[in-house]
C-alpha cells in the first residue's frame, strides 16, 4: 500500500509510469494532466490527434468525465466478462489551448489531448486489484496506452518492451503488482447516445 501511494503522488505531480493493467503493460499518466499526456505521445512516438485510452475506477467516475452516459453502458459493464474498452461520446476535456498558452490542468476536465477529434474518449475499468487501488486513490482517470513504440507490436509481458520505453518513463512499478494479465489488448466498442452500438475491436 505505501507503493502504491508514492506512486500515486508521483501521477499528481506529473510522472509517466510504466505499469501492468488487466491486458497489458501500459504507459501511464493522469488523465487530466495535458503536458504529462504530451510526454506520453512524444515516449511512444505518435502524433496526438489519435487518442489514448483511460482507465476509470467504475461508472460512477466515468460519468463525471463524460456529458451523458449511454444508456446501454450498464449493462455492458455488468454483463461483460473480459476487458472491455467503451468509446463514449461528449467527454469532458480542457480547451486546447491557442499558441503561446499554456494547457491548464484541472482535475474535472479530462486532459484535451486525451480525446478524439469527435470528442469521445475510450475508457475501460479494469478487474485487476492494483489498477482499482491506483485509480481509487488518485481519484481520476490514467491514461492506459501499451507500452511500445507507435506502430511496433504491444508488448505481451514485461520482457517485451523495449529499453527506450523503460528509460523514458519517470517509474516502472513493480513487476510484482502484475496479476492475470490477458496479454492481449481489450476489445473495443463505441456507444452513441441514440442507442447505436459499433465493435472496432472484438
């Protein structure tokens, strides 16, 4: 537990961690922190206008980032057994901010580089014990994006990933934490506000 706080603390101030979820290895961030995210993208080597996926403690903390939740998003939560990634529209972000400003971080606004030009944002809430005690503590979204370079495959375990990747991150948390991870990215489905229902990923 006192792991889990310094590192914590190290999200609040702006750390980007290397850290297991429920599939794979993830770069990480708070989600609400626009300049840490823009760390994550120049780590991974990809340009910002493709989003990045979340992860949120439970529903009750992914509808305080989002205008509306989808009325099917209950049920997908409940009855799914294996991880899932919901793509839901109207997220709550930052203003993109013009030349010469400098992004604001707020903790009731996602960070604007999180989301996608639509304005959506994927978020998945992890089975997995260290994930749920992360995000609980920190009270906000992470950023949970795999661990390699844009366009080099995920990596299946830690063993996997690259010594650029491991080198350019503030922390990599313990390889202990890592429980029952699947190996594989989560499936991915896009939830519109009219009821309308798309697999990206199955």
């Amino acid at each position: 537990m006192e792991n889990i706080n310094e590192i914590v603390k190290m999200l609040k101030e702006g750390a980007v961690i290397l850290y297991p979820t429920d599939t794979i290895w993830g770069i990480g961030c708070d989600a609400t922190n626009p300049q840490a995210v823009a760390r994550i993208y120049d780590i991974k080597k990809r340009e910002d206008s493709k989003a990045l996926v979340l992860l949120a403690k439970d529903l009750d903390m992914v509808a305080r980032y989002v205008k509306e939740l989808p009325f099917m998003a209950a049920d997908l939560v409940e009855l799914n057994d294996k991880p899932m990634t919901i793509i839901y529209p109207g997220a709550i972000a930052s203003k993109r901010p013009d030349a010469g400003e400098k992004a604001i971080i707020d903790k009731h606004f996602l960070a604007y580089n999180v989301v996608a030009e639509d304005c959506s944002v994927g978020i998945r809430i992890p089975n997995m014990d260290f994930c749920q005690q992360l995000l609980h503590k920190l009270g906000r979204p992470i950023v949970s994006t795999s661990a390699n370079i844009s366009g080099e495959p995920s990596p299946a375990s830690f063993a996997d990933i690259s010594q650029e990747i491991i080198s350019a991150v503030d922390y990599v948390v313990d390889r202990s934490f890592e429980q029952n991870l699947t190996s594989k990215a989560s499936q991915i489905i896009k939830l519109e506000l009219d009821g309308q229902v798309k697999i990206i990923r199955a």
